[in-house]
C-alpha cells in the first residue's frame, strides 16, 4: 500500500455518492460506495445535525481529523458528507459522518453517531475509523465501511483495489459481519485486454 502521504494527492475514485445535509460537500464517493438512502422511517423522523460542531467536541475525534475543519474548503462548504440512517435500533435516526481532504476528496474519517436522551440531547460517538482513504455507508440496514488499496506505484485516482467490511449492531457496539475484498480491472492505455480482475471474500 502506497505511504499515506500519497493519497494527499491526485483525484478520487468516482462512484455512487450518499445524499448530504447541511453544509456537507458534493464530492463523489469512492469507487464501490454503497448507496446510503434512508429508510422511509428515518427520514420521516430526520433532524438535521451540525456533524462538523459535532466532530469539534468530540474527544474520540483525532487532532489531525479536527485540523481538516478549521475552515471551509470553499465559500461555507466543509469536506464531510453525513447520512441519516437506522443502524442501531434507536428512536432516533444515527448519523453517519465521513469527512475527506479539501484538495482531492480522500477520505480520512468515518464515524456514527447515535442519539441519546437524557438530562441533555446529544450523540454518542459509536463507531470511529481514521485509516487513510475509509468510506462508511449503509447497506440492507447495516454499516458498511470501505478502504481503497493501493500497490507501489498507483495513482491516488487509480487503487488496484478495494476491502469492504459490513458490520451489525449487537450488545451495545458494532460486530464485523462480512467481509470481502475486490481487485480491480487494470485497462491498457492503448485499449487492450484488460487484466484480471477477481474478488474474493473473507
């Protein structure tokens, strides 16, 4: 995998993206991202969150991570994408944060966040994931966090593939479920035969 410092550089894997609220960025998420709609009973009980106030005053969110959302990356637009979805039973909808570079969309922070009651409202900081390139949605109701691989020599733009891991909530926390792992097509510049492209699962 290439050095982390790479992927401060170059453009971002395109695919499906998430649907975003509030001030969150129109990047495209990376290559296999699931679709993270929400279900017609979250959205019926949808409350806007402030994700990136949110990350500000979380403890569980690293000083680098924090350093990304000093300032916007343009105009009032900060480079995070939340999603409202049921992952963990709870009245309320949990909120699902990524947040990426300004510069080339790598992601560098996946989070959820469900509401809890009591004296004062607020969210609990449930799931956190800081490795470079992460991308968390939802899939059939569960969280579904992907990791962009890279071998010597890719390109930011180009990773030679891509693990996935789904995870279900149970006793309080989210349990890995299924993983698997994607190798992707490599296509000659002059339109040949494409390499081998295999999946597999773990």
């Amino acid at each position: 995998m290439a050095a982390v410092g790479l992927l401060l550089a170059g453009c971002n894997p395109g695919g499906e993206g998430v649907r975003s609220e509030g001030s969150a960025s129109t990047t495209p998420a990376p290559k296999g991202a699931v679709s993270s709609a929400p279900s017609p009973a979250s959205t019926a009980a949808h409350k806007k969150v402030d994700a990136v106030q949110l990350m500000k005053d979380d403890p569980k969110v690293s000083a680098d991570v924090k350093k990304s959302l000093y300032k916007p990356c343009a105009a009032d637009e900060y480079p995070v994408e939340v999603t409202s979805a049921s992952l963990t039973g709870s009245k309320s909808p949990d909120v699902i944060v990524n947040v990426m570079t300004c510069a080339d969309s790598v992601g560098i922070g996946s989070y959820v966040y469900r509401r809890h009651a009591g004296a004062k409202d607020g969210y609990d900081n449930v799931y956190a994931n800081e490795q470079p390139s992460v991308y968390a949605g939802v899939n059939k109701g569960e969280l579904e966090v992907s990791k962009q691989t890279y071998a010597a020599g890719d390109k930011v733009c180009c990773p030679s593939g891509e693990d996935v891991m789904t995870y279900r909530w149970s006793g309080g926390r989210f349990m890995p479920h299924h993983r698997y792992h994607t190798d992707y097509s490599k296509t000659t510049v002059d339109g040949g035969t494409p390499g081998d492209g295999t999946g597999s699962e773990g």
